[in-house]
C-alpha cells in the first residue's frame, strides 16, 4: 500500500503472482544468515517490499524445532510482513519434507528451498549450492517439499556449482515439472562466491525456458539499474540483498519507479545515520536486548557509514564498543560533524 504522500501512479510492471499470493511490488528481500531476523524484515518491510523471506534455516535443526530455541527464532515473525516465505536448506528429501511442513505450522505462506548459498559451512555437508552437483537430489528434495505442504514451494539456486557445470535451466526444467512454483536465480556460480558480475543473459535465458514466474538477483544496486535490467530481461520480479544493507532507500526507490512515479532522490549522510540509530538500532535493542543488539548493529551501523568522510575509522571505533551508549555517542557525534560541514 503507498503512503498518502506518495499516491500510487501507473504501474509499470505486472504483480508476482505465486500461487495464491499477489505479491505487490515484486520486489523481494533476499534471504540473508544472520541478518534477516524477524525485526530486520520488519523495519524493511515499510520500505516497499512485496515479500520477506526468513534467514535460511536447517531443514535437519527444524525438523527437531520444538528443542531449537535459535532455530525457531530464525522463523519467527511479526505478523507485520505478510506474505512472508521461510528459506530450508538441506540435501536429505525426507528431512526436508519434515522441515516444511513445520515451517507451515509456524505460519510460512510460502516454503522456499536453497540451492544457492555457497558458504563453505553450508556446502562442505552438501547443502545450499553444493546440492546442484547432483541435478537428481535436487529434484527429489523439490519433489518431497511440494508434496508435504498445502502452500506455494519456491526454490533459489546458482548457476551452478562452476562454470563447467551450469544446470539452471535443467534444475528449473526439473522444478516446474514437480510442481514448484516460482524460481529465483542468482547470476553466478557457487564457486564464484559474490565475486565478478552476476550475468544477467544467464537469467534472461532463464526465463525463456520455463513457464513458471522468474526472479533475478544479483547486483542491483541502482535503482534505474535494476528496472532496466528487470525490463530487458523480462523477469517477473526481483530480488535484493547486500545492496540494501545500510541503504533500505534502495527499496523505497524502486517502489516508486514500479508505481510510476520518480525515484525519491537518498536521504542525506546525517538523516540515514538518524534513522540508523533512532529506528534500526533502537528498534533492535528493544526487541533482542542489549547484549544481542550492540554486536548486530555494528556490523549495520559499518553499512551506514558507506560514503561518509573517516567511515573506515568510525568503523574502528565502534567494532570495540559493547554499550548501546556508547555507540549511539559515537553516531551522534558525527551526525553533528557532518552538519556543522554542510553548514559552513
């Protein structure tokens, strides 16, 4: 829904539809370890995100989730972000069948599979990218997914795990086939890690070989960038990562071009940094507690330096403080710095 002060104008592209989810804008958040928690999602949300997907969980730790403290925390939601899709990785079908369908009691309006994460700790044991070494497996974990829950199964996945070896269009083929019902590709190979150009042929080519909804990922850090790769390509929607990281106007920017409108230029250095203390961070500290909050946000807080004079050293500074007021005097102080420079 837009806001009052930003009336919807023509849409410039089509809804998602995945299963019976409408899904306005098609935009997504991606699935992010150790980031995309419950408050994370929540605070994006607002932003213009159509979906929300869950941080990627252990279909093996889930199906055991009733002893899983950490494990149920990673799914847990608002209540503010419908529809909402939970990430399982695995490379057991039968394990993650179970793990669906848990995720569907816990209230997922969409279950997704992970064939794309390329973390050495999630592949060494034959999870995430690693699985689409084995083009067989993936189909029958797809397979075991669609047949344990009553809603809509989606999958992610790589191009494959090396460039000798691009399955996409064959695990998609597979995927359609068992009743998945829409694909997200992220334009690189497991072995390339987040490293070089995500190539966007591969997504467009893609699309061009399966019926059922497309989403790109992968380097779209501009909004202009991403509609004009989101047109050429012709996917049905798209999803971001690292990109919103420290930047959530990244979202609100390409909501506005979807709705027909011009793209709200970025807030100043000062005004991000106030809503990365006053919203992010205080947001975070009363949801997880102190503790939990001051090392979370640092990692955030080094995001929203980007492009700010000294960021590498108020990166420093901060990475050694354990009190949220400390922190928060830090930002502070050079919200006020970047004032006094803009007003000289």
């Amino acid at each position: 829904m837009t806001s009052p002060e930003h009336p919807e104008g023509a849409r410039t592209v089509a809804p998602l539809v995945i299963g019976p989810h409408e899904i306005w804008p098609p935009l997504i958040l991606a699935p992010m370890s150790g980031v995309t928690n419950r408050t994370m999602r929540a605070l994006y949300k607002p932003f213009g995100l159509g979906l929300t997907v869950t941080e990627f969980v252990s279909a093996n730790a889930l199906q055991y989730a009733s002893s899983a403290k950490r494990t149920m925390e990673m799914i847990d939601q608002h209540g503010l972000e419908k529809p909402v899709s939970t990430q399982l990785w695995g490379d057991d079908p039968g394990v993650m069948a179970k793990a669906a369908k848990v995720a569907r009691e816990c209230g997922a309006d969409i279950v997704d599979i992970n064939f794309g994460c390329p973390a050495p700790k999630i592949t060494k044991i034959n999870g995430g990218s690693a699985c689409l070494r084995d083009v067989d497996r993936c189909e029958a974990i797809m397979k075991a997914v669609v047949d344990a829950v009553d809603c809509p199964v989606t999958m992610k996945m790589r191009l494959g795990w090396s460039e000798d070896q691009l399955v996409y269009i064959d695990v998609a083929q597979r995927a359609q086939r068992v009743g998945v019902q829409a694909v997200t590709l992220h334009a690189r190979t497991a072995r390339q890690f987040y490293k070089g150009d995500a190539n966007w042929e591969h997504i467009k080519r893609l699309k061009e070989s399966i019926d059922i909804p497309v989403i790109g990922n992968g380097d779209l850090g501009d909004a202009h960038q991403a509609m004009a790769r989101m047109r050429e390509v012709g996917v049905d929607a798209i999803m971001l990562g690292r990109a919103t990281l420290g930047n959530p106007w990244l979202i609100s920017q390409i909501r506005d071009l979807m709705e027909g409108r011009a793209a709200q230029p970025l807030p100043s250095a000062a005004d991000r940094l106030r809503y990365a203390i006053r919203v992010h961070y205080e947001t975070m500290v009363d949801e997880l507690g102190e503790s939990r909050a001051v090392p979370q946000m640092r990692k955030h807080l080094a995001l929203y330096f980007k492009g700010i004079p000294n960021a590498a050293i108020l990166r420093e500074r901060i990475m050694h403080l354990d009190r949220a007021q400390d922190v928060v005097a830090v930002v502070e102080e050079t919200i006020a710095s970047l004032e006094r420079a803009v007003a000289a």
